[in-house]
C-alpha cells in the first residue's frame, strides 16, 4: 500500500478538512516553531496569511518538501521563502466573493454618506441630506483577477462602467499601461494587485494628480500598491476620498495620520475575513493538492516549476 501524502497544516480545521480524504495524512503544526519532529518527511506545507518570516525559515527542515500551498490569494510574502525546485499554489477562488463584497460595500458607503448619518444617529440628529449614489459610476480596477472579475460581477447591477486593468490586454481587459488615460474620467479606482516589483507604489502622486476631484481611491490588495504619503496629501487637500482595507505599513500603528485622515473609510485587512472563509479557503486548497497529488499540476500554480 503506498504511503499517504503527509501534509503540515497551521491550524486544526485543516486537519478535519484534508484528513477525511483518502491518501492524505494532515498534521498539525504551530507557525514559526519547528515542524513536528517525526514529520519532517512531509511533502507539502499549508501556510496562512502571517509568519512568512518564521515559518519560511524552516522550510529547510523539509527535505521532501515540493508543494507550498497557501490559504489566501496573496502569496508574494513568501516568495523569498519559497525553496528551490518546490512549487507555490495559492488560494485564488477562495476569496474573491467577499473581498468583492467588502469593495462594493465600502463605495456604497462613501456615495451613501452613511459615516455621516451614523454619527447623527450617535448625536440624535436628524438630518437629511442628498447623497451621491453608486449607479452608473465609471470604475477603473487595477487587476483582472479572480477578485476583480467578481468584482466586476457584483457592480453589473448597479449599471457602473467597470474596466479592468491586467498586465497584458486581452478581450475585456485593457493593458495597465493605459490606465493613465482612463484616470480623468474616473469616478473611483480600485486596487486589487499583488505587491511587486512593478505594482509597488503604482499608485503614486502622478496617479493620484491624474484623478479629478472627488474621485475614490479603494485599496482591497497590498498596502504597498497605494503611496501612503501621496494618499495622506489629497486626503488632507480635501480633493479626493479612499477606503483602505489595506495600509502601508501594516498593521497600522497608533497614531499615524491614516487614522485621522479626513475622507477616509479604514478597515484592518477584512475585506475576505467572513463566516466560512476558511472552510472555503480549504476546500480550494485540498482540490490543488489532490491535483497534485495525482501527478498533476495544481491550477493555482503561481512561482516555481512549471509557473
């Protein structure tokens, strides 16, 4: 009988959700501390969103290691961690829904001044007022992923105009090296990119410079894409607004002025955060293990052989 295919898993609802599978062996271990001593045979390593550091560093107590899948689809933090010849699957399809739903969620909130009205509920104030509105608003999103194909999913109700914007252009995604034309006529900008080498401050004060006034800045990807100082100056000018589930740095520390800033809805990096995330981040993670396992290449497959 062949050996089950070991699998280290950072929490115990990885274990019952990959132990029930035939031919896998799930076995928890605790992030950043040394991986279980008679399991150092495992073949694949399930990571969460934190301890890249930690946990990447003992990588090398793996031996057989040749898959690193992780439960988000955000996986550049362990790209300097990633061993030679292993391969990196990430959780594309698992969160993409909510993050979407939190994106849609904060501009509707923005256009429906609903901070407002909660502070004047909070005052027994009332106040009515007209409010901006959601529908037919022209959105530029910066990625063309599985988050913002959803994304653009749940604005098609609301009759916005959504572009998105990708690395190369194809049928229904424009090349992001013509954003810059679409900004003057933007009403919002969404940034849904992993943070790289070319994506990192995408989002800069000649970006900003080209929105027009009133325009929203909504930043559900990496913290790094969006320049936090340029950010701060048109917040503070009063010329644009944002919603930031993500922040640079992060977390954010007390006292530093995003927190302050006028126009700006914040949330501390919640956007896929939702009742069954996790369950649905497994069952994406077990189907590219399986594939795997089976002598295949997981569909996820971001970095290493074969990417």
């Amino acid at each position: 009988m062949a050996h089950p295919l070991k699998v280290l898993v950072p929490d115990d609802l990885g274990v019952k959700a990959l132990s029930s599978t035939p031919g896998i062996e799930a076995i928890r271990y605790v992030p950043g501390d040394p991986f279980p001593p008679e399991h150092l045979d495992a073949t694949v390593v399930v990571v969460d969103y934190d301890h890249a550091k930690e946990t990447g560093a003992r990588f090398a107590e793996l031996p057989g290691l040749r898959l690193l899948q992780t439960l988000n689809a955000g996986f550049d933090q362990w790209l300097p961690h990633l061993p030679a010849g292993v391969l990196l699957s990430n959780g594309r399809g698992a969160h993409g829904g909510s993050s979407a739903e939190w994106v849609v969620a904060a501009l509707l909130a923005i256009y429906r001044d609903l901070p407002f009205f909660a502070q004047r509920q909070a005052d027994g104030v009332w106040d009515p007022r007209e409010t901006e509105t959601l529908l037919g608003k022209r959105i530029v999103v910066l990625g063309a992923g599985d988050l913002a194909v959803n994304l653009a999913a749940r604005l098609a109700p609301f009759e916005a105009e959504v572009t998105l914007a990708g690395r190369t252009a194809r049928p229904g995604v424009v090349a992001l090296t013509e954003v810059d034309t679409l900004l003057p006529e933007a009403d919002a900008v969404v940034a849904l990119l992993p943070n790289t080498e070319t994506t990192r401050h995408i989002v800069d004060a000649d970006f900003l410079a080209r929105l027009r006034d009133g325009a929203i800045v909504v930043n559900a990807g990496r913290g790094a894409l969006v320049d936090t100082d340029a950010l701060l100056a048109e917040l503070v000018a009063g010329r644009l607004r944002a919603a930031l589930d993500v922040t640079d740095p992060e977390p954010l520390p007390a006292g530093h002025p995003l927190w302050s800033a006028p126009g700006l809805l914040l949330t501390p990096h919640i956007a896929g955060d939702t009742s069954g995330a996790w369950r649905r981040a497994y069952a994406v993670a077990l189907h590219q293990i399986e594939t795997f396992a089976d002598g295949g290449t997981p569909p996820n497959l971001v970095a290493g052989p074969g990417a």
